[in-house]
C-alpha cells in the first residue's frame, strides 16, 4: 500500500529536520578510527554518516564528509576504499544537482591528488621475487581502475552540470596523466583520447617525447600522427598546430629527434591544407600519401572525421570505425 502524497512530504520536511552534529565533529572521529588502522570500520562509518546528511537533503555537508573520506583513505593507500568515497562524493554532486565550476573542480583534483603515484620496478633479475612483481603490478592496476572510475564519473557530472559537452578539459588531463604515469602497459590511444579533449598540448608533447622514448623502432611517427589527426577530428586546429610546435621546440633542446618519414610530411602539409578551403588539395593530399595513411586503418576514420569537419563531407555512417569503438570504450 503506497503513502499519500502528503504523508511523503511530511516524512521529507521531518528528515530535513533531523538534528545532526557539526561535520567536523565526525571528520575527527573517523580519521581517528582510520588512523588506529580500522581502514573497514572507517569505511562504513565514512559511507553511513554521509547517507544521513544525504537523506536530509544536507549535500554540502555529505560532500564535507565524503572529500575527507576519500582523502582520508588514499593518504593510507587505501585506494579501494578511496576510490569507492571518490565516486560516492560525484554521485553526491549529481544528487545535489551542483553545477560545474572552479570550486567544486579544485575538490576533484584534491581528491585525485591523494590517489597513490608509486613507480613500478623497472628491472628485475633471476633473483628477484617474482611474486614481488605481481604484487606491483596488481596493485598499479587496482590505482589505475580506482582513479579511472573517479575520474570517469566526474567527465559524466561535468558533462551534466557544465558547459563542455565532451566533459572538464582539467579532468580529461587528470584522467591522461595518472593512466599515462600509473598503468604497467600504457595504452597510449587512450590517453591520445583524454588528452585531446584536455586543455594542455604542451603537457601532451611532454608526455607524447616520454612515450616515443619507450615505442617500438619506426612507431614515432604513428605517434606523433595519430595525436594530430584526433585534435583535428575534434576541429581543433590549434592545439594540433601548438602540440607540432611544441615537438620541434624540444627538438631544438635535443630532448626528441624529429621523425622523418612520409607520415610526419603527411601531417605537415595537411596542417597547411586545413587553414584553407581546399577540399581537392585534401583529396590530392589523401591519394598519394595512401600508403603511409594505411600504416593503421583508424587514421583514414579520423580522416573522415576531418573532412567532415573542415569541408562538410557527410560520412554515410558516422559511428562506424574507430569513433564508435571509442563511444563504446568510453561508455
């Protein structure tokens, strides 16, 4: 049998007036029992206080709670229990319907900044402990999906509440760089992903110098390529232009050495090309560096992507390819 209507909003006006202590009272209190060691009981008490300030419709205080919780937490290296305050603390934010901006943004980088940054061990012998190895290499993937699912939540409320449609540039690059710093294996086109959708090509052509140092003989240039054709897929011109620029300046420095290949050339010409209106120069371009463009089939989907972009060439399947493998790792 359902409640009357007025019996509901009676029962919620009661919740609001529930008499619940200061914040503070119970931030003190659990950092005590996380710093007896009960990192579980913490855990319970963090997710508990918090639903009752949520109940109350008291969202500013369940955030309190939760933000120290997740920092609380991942000061401890309890990233499990820290990512899970983590992501409660955005569902929070969406339950509050608290819109994007600049506050609210420093308290997801506070959170993500106490998310642990252990290197892993570079070099291993005959001797060393293999179990040793599994064991870091477990716990990196277990930082690396607990910081993910963070993050993640954060792009989807940031979408929601704030004026970006693919989600925060700031937490984009958040996203690329602990991936990037934390994984064991590093899936470069995923970070390639957030970071076209970040804010800073010159972080990106750092990071993108560290990476060709460790890439396979001869994938440089795919590299520096498949990052330019994502900015341009996006219409972004300009950070494609200000990430090749920043590559020469540290070929300048001699911290890279430059490609040279038909690929590099490609990608040259077609940044000339783009700030003009030439289709037929970016068709003539297309044929006769097919050879090089078919090194990976998804620069022809970019490619696609561009023309549309900076030509109005309808494609007769936006989502197929590469884009939509995309929307369907993202998802």
């Amino acid at each position: 049998m359902s409640s009357h209507p007025l019996q509901k909003t009676m029962s919620r006006a009661r919740s609001r007036r529930i008499v619940l202590p200061p914040v503070q009272e119970h931030i003190m209190k659990i950092e005590d029992v996380v710093d007896s060691g009960d990192y579980y009981g913490a855990q319970q008490m963090y997710k508990s206080v918090s639903a009752r300030y949520v109940a109350a419709e008291r969202y500013s205080e369940a955030l309190d709670i939760l933000q120290s919780g997740a920092c609380t937490q991942l000061k401890h290296e309890q990233v499990t229990c820290g990512g899970e305050l983590a992501v409660l603390f955005v569902e929070t934010l969406i339950k509050g319907k608290v819109p994007y901006g600049d506050n609210t943004l420093e308290r997801v980088r506070k959170i993500y900044q106490n998310f642990p940054q252990i290197p892993l061990p570079q070099h291993f012998g005959e001797d060393d402990d293999v179990q040793q190895l599994s064991e870091a290499l477990g716990a990196a993937k277990t930082r690396v999906e607990g910081c993910s699912s963070f993050l993640k939540a954060a792009l989807k409320w940031s979408m929601e509440f704030g004026p970006h449609k693919s989600g925060s540039p700031e937490i984009h690059v958040m996203l690329a760089t602990y991936v990037y710093s934390e994984s064991p294996e590093v899936d470069m086109t995923r970070v390639t992903y957030h970071l076209v959708r970040g804010n800073n090509p010159k972080k990106f052509a750092s990071m993108l110098v560290n990476f060709m140092g460790k890439c396979y003989p001869g994938e440089d240039d795919m590299a520096i390529a498949r990052a330019v054709l994502m900015y341009l897929s996006l219409g972004n011109l300009r950070d494609a232009n200000c990430l090749i620029d920043e590559l020469k300046k540290q070929e300048e420095c001699g911290e890279l050495e430059f490609p040279d290949s038909e690929l590099i050339e490609f990608i040259i010409y077609l940044l000339l090309t783009l700030q003009r209106d030439a289709l037929p120069l970016f068709n003539m371009l297309r044929a006769n560096y097919k050879p090089s463009i078919e090194r990976e089939p998804s620069l022809n989907e970019f490619l696609d992507e561009i023309a549309e972009k900076f030509y109005g060439v309808r494609r007769r399947n936006p989502l197929q390819g590469i884009f939509g493998d995309f929307l369907k790792m993202m998802g």
